[in-house]
C-alpha cells in the first residue's frame, strides 16, 4: 500500500471518528432539553418505577419461587423488556424518535404477550393481539407504529432538521430535538414501564406468596410513582 493511500485511509477514519463524536455530542445536546419537556412529575415517576423494579428483584434475586410454564413466559418477557429500559429512554431522550417508537411499539407488544399468556391464549410465532395489551395502549400501538415504519415517509420526514443554504434544501443526519414528540414518547416510555413495573410484581406474588411482605418497599415505591403520575396528568386506576 503506497504512502499515498495509508494517508488517505487514515484521515477517512479519523473523520468517521470525529462524525460519530458529533452525532453523540447533539444527542446530548437534545438530552438537555429533553429533560425541560419531560417535568420533574413525569421524571419522579420513572426513577421511582426503576427503584421499585430493583427493590423488588433484589428481594428474592437467585431464590427459587413457585414456577410454572406460564411463570417462566412471563419471567423471559419481562427480562426482555427490563434489559431494554435504558436503550428505550436514550434514544427519546437524544431526539432517535423513530427508532424510540420501534423500540416502544415492542414493548407494548411484550405486554399483550404478557396479557395472552395470563389468558392462556398466547400462540408461538404469532404476533401478540393489542387488546390484550394494558387498557388505552391500543391506540398508542397504532400511533407508533406509523412513526417507526420507514415505508411512511412523512412522519420520518417530520423528525429530521432541514438544511437550508439559497436554494438549496437538504436533510440532516443530526439529531433534532422536537418537544411535543419527545414528551409523548416518554409518556409512552413511563406508561409501558409502569404496566411492565405490576406485572413483575404480580408474578413475584405468584411466585413467593408466603412472603409478600417482602415486597412492600417495592408496593410503596409504585404508589408513590402512581402519585406524580397522577401529578403529571395521569389518570391512574
């Protein structure tokens, strides 16, 4: 390889270093004003639902519980959806919209697995039927599946930043923060969070219930996120 082209080759990489450090750098610049729109309530809630989700995994982590076919189902879709918590709430809160309702659109199809399975009508390979997802998400699921299907040109088109120089007109590839879209998809985010937050909790009182007592720090965490919920604008039942 000539001296000629190793130069080349080298500048290229360290220009695709320095584009990916600039993708993160306005992500983060999106993240701060993502947490203005978001409001302490709706923030309060979310940390208070981890807290929660952690007490109550810590409190038997690694003791055997009562299981049954339908117990381990549920106990790997909550696993899938616990692992993706935090990829959820970057990409909303670093202004990744689209991939955000793809994300959350699994997760609203996680619990109507969850619901199936508590209905004994869950079939393998089938997608999970929405209305048996939590009450009031059926629409949200319709919703995000528009915004995250890349054949609907329109709304990708929406979140993207235009480029404006004369007449010329283009699209950016940096993250643009858009305040009503990124406040919906985090309501979405505590909303699918705080369902998947119960039935944890209902499969942890399947599974020891000799000791629910266990879990009352967790049972007091949830209410308090129910209460800046319901702060927020929430209507909790």
């Amino acid at each position: 390889m000539s001296e000629g082209l190793k130069d080349t080759i080298s500048a290229a990489l360290a220009k695709a270093c320095e584009f990916e450090g600039q993708l993160m750098v306005a992500g983060q610049a999106v993240r701060e004003r993502s947490k203005l729109a978001y409001g302490s309530h709706l923030l309060d809630a979310r940390l208070c639902l981890m807290a929660a989700l952690s007490r109550s995994i810590d409190a038997k982590n690694v003791v055997p519980g009562k299981t049954d076919e339908s117990t381990h189902h549920r106990l790997v879709l909550l696993a899938t959806f616990i692992q993706g918590i935090p990829i959820t709430e970057m990409l909303i809160s670093e202004g990744q919209y689209a991939k955000a309702a793809a994300v959350l659109k699994q997760d609203c199809e996680i619990l109507a697995r969850i619901g199936e399975v508590e209905n004994g009508v869950a079939l393998d390979g089938k997608t999970p039927n929405a209305k048996f997802a939590p009450e009031g998400s059926q629409p949200i699921y319709g919703d995000l599946n528009q915004v995250a299907h890349p054949s609907n040109l329109k709304p990708l088109h929406a979140l993207l930043d235009g480029l404006q120089s004369g007449e010329m007109y283009g699209l950016s590839p940096m993250p643009v923060f858009r305040e009503s879209i990124a406040r919906q998809l985090y309501e979405v985010h505590v909303f699918t969070l705080l369902h998947a937050v119960r039935e944890n909790l209902k499969l942890l009182f399947e599974m020891y219930p000799e000791e629910l007592s266990t879990f009352e720090p967790s049972i007091q965490l949830f209410l308090k996120a129910v209460d800046f919920l319901k702060r927020a604008g929430f209507v909790v039942e």
